[in-house]
C-alpha cells in the first residue's frame, strides 16, 4: 500500500519490514531483467533495482522517489543505480529508458485527471518508441478498501526490536473513484502515534484504458493476478503491461 508517511526516517526504516518481497516484485524483476534501461518510478527503498543488479543486470538502473528518507534506505549500500530525489517533473528524460514502472500501487495516488495526464506524457516522453510501461492499480470491483478498517491490527518488529503496530482506517462514505483512509502507526516505546491521511484514485479497466491511449500507449497485456490470470470482475488488481506507440 503506496504511504506517503515513509517521508519519516523511522517509518522509512519499517518499509521492507511491512513489504516484504512477494510474487508482484517477482513479476516486476522478469520484466527488468528484459529491459537495457529502466526508470522504476515510486522506487521506494529499491529493493526491486537492487535485486536486479545482484541478479546481473548490468544496464542502467533508475529509481525515482519524492521522498528522501526512502532514499536514505536504498542508497546504504553501493548497488551500481542512480537514485533521483523528486517525482516525474523533476528532470526531462528524452526517450532514455526502453522501461518504465511503477509498482507497489503508486500509480494510484495519480488522484486528479490532470496530474494523471501530466504523469503519462512523462512517462511516454521517458521511453523510447516501443519501450514499454508496467505498472498495476486495484481493481475497484474487488473494493479493496472494505478491508481497510482499525479492527485489522498489523505487529511487526522494527529494525531497533520494538513491536509497532499499523492500522487503516477509511473516510466514509466512498464517494466516486477516490478513497481518502489515514494509516496508523504506534509503539509503546514512542510518545504517541503517527498518523498519515492519503487519497487514492481506483480507476476502472476502462477509464484507465483510455488515459493511456490518449497519453500514446498502446496496452498489451492486462493481468488480474501476479500469475498472469484474467482480468475478471473478481479480480484484485488490474496489472497492466503498455508499449509506447511510435
């Protein structure tokens, strides 16, 4: 789940705790391996672009970021990638990446029609004719965010050996595309909790579809699982695989 809270050094600390490696950065790392040059947008900690030069990738590797406490945490050790301060309007890239993605539902904070416009002209304008740009959104059938609730109480052990606790809570009623939750964050050995307020844009298969086209992609494929599986309407997510038109 895409938190704009990691902005927080300590909480930053906790992101590959509570993300664990999984079957999506599996699915991710195939295609990187694939790719010459690669901008993984929303890089986080940089697990996956690291991952990806321990493995032999030996192209040029990109993680982009606005938050500089993730940052912190990839750039702890030497891993051959350029990490980037700042999001899609920081620096023009000219058709340098034949790769482009964005995972860990980052797509999703895209809430208003015209930054997510703005975004997928970055991102077209990045890759070279034929590149190619994966990124994946819950599919708002599958209403995710029904499970979201105070009662679900997640324990992990930070990186000190302190239990802290995280918990969601969702604004109600929904209303439209967007869901606005805060994301909690607590440990009897801080003074008090910390709390993050994020809005996120469940697009549907179609809205999104035409986004892209407009933007110049062409979508290739269209996933609902981490397998490959079909996009049904019960279907988690929507895993989509674009090629940048000529």
């Amino acid at each position: 789940m895409v938190d704009r809270s990691f902005a927080d050094l300590s909480l930053a600390a906790l992101y590959d705790i509570l993300n664990p490696w999984g079957p999506g950065d599996d699915f991710y790392l195939g295609f990187v391996m694939g790719a010459g040059a690669v901008l993984d947008v929303g890089c986080g900690t940089g697990q996956l672009l690291r991952r990806a030069h321990d493995d032999g990738h030996r192209g040029r590797l990109v993680g982009l970021d606005p938050a500089a406490a993730m940052l912190v945490q990839a750039r702890r050790r030497d891993s051959g990638v350029e990490w980037v301060l700042g999001d899609l309007r920081t620096r023009d890239w000219g058709a340098e990446f034949d790769l482009v993605v964005m995972n860990g539902h980052a797509f999703q904070v895209l809430v208003d029609d015209e930054e997510l416009r703005a975004a997928l002209e970055a991102v077209r304008a990045a890759l070279r004719p034929g590149g190619r740009f994966v990124f994946e959104t819950r599919n708002p059938r599958a209403r995710a965010w029904e499970a979201w609730t105070p009662e679900r109480v997640r324990e992990v052990t930070g990186p000190d050996g302190d239990a802290v606790r995280v918990w969601h809570e969702v604004q109600r009623p929904v209303l439209g595309d967007r869901v606005t939750f805060t994301e909690t964050y607590d440990s009897d050995t801080w003074q008090r909790p910390r709390v993050s307020r994020t809005t996120l844009r469940f697009l549907g298969r179609d809205t999104l579809n035409r986004f892209l086209h407009a933007a110049g992609f062409n979508v290739v494929d269209q996933y609902g699982d981490w397998g490959r599986g079909p996009l049904t309407p019960a279907a988690t997510e929507i895993i989509t695989v674009a090629e940048a038109a000529p």
